[in-house]
C-alpha cells in the first residue's frame, strides 16, 4: 500500500521579509507591519489575502495512513523555526514516497512551501524528481497538476476550473463532516498575535483529517473503495482519533456523530 499523507499548512505574515522588503525599522511593531501589508494589498486588489511569497508558515499537519496504522499531528514544536518545519516536511516525502493528498495544495499549500523552502535552503530532492532519478517520476510526479502523487481534491473535483471550486468547510459539512472547529484562515493571525499557536495547530490538523475523509469518499466515488473498505478505513480514523489526546479531537468526534 503507498502511503497517504494528506496535509495542511497555516500561515501568517512575513513580517521580517516586509520589514526588508520595504526598509522598515526592526522596531516597528509586528502589528502595524502587517496592517500596512494588508493596506497595501486592499488598494491594489481588494483583498488581504496576500502574496503567496509574502506567506511565513506557522504549522504543518500531516494525516498519515500507512501499514496497518493512522496518525494525525503537527511536524515540529511550536518554538521551532519555519525552516525546520519546511525541512521536515519534505524529508517525510523523501522517507515515504506517499501520496500527497491536499484541499487547494496546488494553488496555495505547496507553491507557499516552495517559497519558504528556497528562502531557507531547505533540500527536497525526492519532491523535485521529475524522473531525473526515479525513471517512474517522470509519468507521475509531485509537481504535474494531472498526475496523482499530488491529488488536490478541490482541483480535481472541480475539473481544474477555479470558478467551480468549493471551500472546504463547506463540503465537509455537507458531507456530514465536522469541517472547520473554532478558527478560520482569516482569524488565523490575530490568534497568532494573541499567543494562540497550539491553537492554531490543532485547527490545521483537524483540516488535515477533514482533507483525508473527503479523501475516503472520493475513493469510494472512483470505486477504488468499496463499502466494506471505506467503513473500516473510517472506522480506522475514528478510532485513533478516540485515542488521541486532544480537547480537540473530542469535538470533532461529536460533530462527527455516530
């Protein structure tokens, strides 16, 4: 079995890298460095969502399903730096070849893990094989938008046309799904000015482990599962779940339901 790994990255803003970029002193205060980004930004294209190289990455959850077993958790400690989260995460590709499986991964996930890993000198040469070394990367790599090693479900399933695309909290929940708990992509900086990071990697594994049963319907859907099988691949999450310590685990439990 090729392992799974589905993931999800929470960011916020670069401040040092708007600092440099726009001569500020080391003194300004994160805060306003960041609202003069945002600024920016709304004059320019009406939104603060900024640039994708202007993304510091704050956690990185991994869903796991290999062998016999599942797991869900967050690379790293919160005290360490992006450079190692980045390092980390490419070094699992390298150990396990698995399938990546993202929501938007395409379009905001690895692009933003890209950047940050160029700007840190991070090595990922299993990721970047495009069958230099591994003759099968060149049929099926991790950056051919049509090819599986990197699945975005949200791409696919809205035929690669952006203006089909839906926001996964959305379909989770439609799917009888808990979907998103207690923050959003928006309010993910304020917490994270507020001391809030372990907050923040508990949010981005629950999206993690949405990404993956989204993942477990989509198998049933091609018929690479059937009934039987997606069951007890579910039952597999629940279960470890069950044992996984965590406030948040119990709330995604009972939005799950039965």
């Amino acid at each position: 079995m090729t392992p799974i790994l589905a993931f999800d990255i929470e960011t916020v803003p670069d401040i040092a890298g708007l600092r440099r970029l726009h001569d500020l002193p080391d003194g300004t205060p994160d805060g306003d460095v960041a609202e003069m980004a945002f600024h920016a930004r709304r004059i320019s294209s009406g939104t603060d969502f900024l640039p994708l190289h202007l993304h510091r990455v704050v956690a990185i959850s991994c869903a796991l399903r290999d062998g016999d077993t599942f797991r869900v958790w967050s690379l790293g400690e919160p005290e360490e730096s992006e450079a190692h989260l980045v390092q980390r995460f490419f070094d699992g590709v390298e150990r396990y070849t698995p399938q990546l499986v993202s929501w938007n991964g395409g379009g905001f996930d690895l692009p933003v893990l890209h950047y940050r890993a160029l700007m840190h000198g991070v090595v990922a040469r299993r990721y970047w094989d495009q069958g230099e070394d591994d003759r099968d990367f060149k049929w099926n790599s991790y950056l051919g938008r049509y090819h599986a090693r990197h699945l975005d479900l949200m791409d696919v399933l809205a035929m690669y046309q952006p203006r089909a695309s839906a926001p996964l909290d959305d379909l989770a929940r439609l799917m009888g799904l808990p979907g998103k708990l207690g923050l959003d992509g928006s309010k993910v900086w304020g917490a994270y000015l507020d001391g809030g990071l372990p907050a923040i990697r508990s949010y981005c594994e629950t999206d993690a482990v949405n990404t993956y049963l989204v993942f477990l319907r989509f198998q049933l859907m091609r018929g690479h599962f059937d009934a039987d099988q997606f069951a007890r691949e579910s039952q597999l999450v629940r279960d470890t779940l069950g044992h996984t310590p965590g406030d948040h685990w119990r709330e995604f439990l009972h939005r799950w339901g039965p």
